[in-house]
C-alpha cells in the first residue's frame, strides 16, 4: 500500500477548516440577519398595538 502524500492531506484538511469556518461564519451572518428582521418586526408590532390601543381608548 502507497504512503499516503502528508502535504495533500494537510491541505486537504486545512481546507476544510476552512470551509467550515466559513459555513459558520455565513451561518452566524444569517442568523444575525434574521435576530434583527425578527426584532424590526417585533417593534412595528409593538408600535401597532400601542396605536391600537390608542385607538380604542379615544373610541370609548
């Protein structure tokens, strides 16, 4: 059986540190996105029921 070639194989593995580092870093990106549509969403919300409160109590 052949020796296998170290240097392919360290390279080889770098490069899929790599590319895991980089998945988790897009992963993060995404999940920071989403954190901060959720929380824009959840303060529109707030302000629209607030309003509607608002609303309801001038209606009485």
């Amino acid at each position: 059986m052949p020796e296998p070639d170290l240097g392919y194989l360290a390279e080889k593995n770098e490069n899929l540190e790599y590319g895991n580092e980089d998945a988790r870093t897009k992963m993060q990106k995404r999940m920071q996105e989403y954190a901060e549509t959720n929380a824009r969403i959840c303060r529109n919300e707030c302000k629209n029921m607030q309003k509607r409160m608002q609303e309801l109590k001038c209606g009485k």
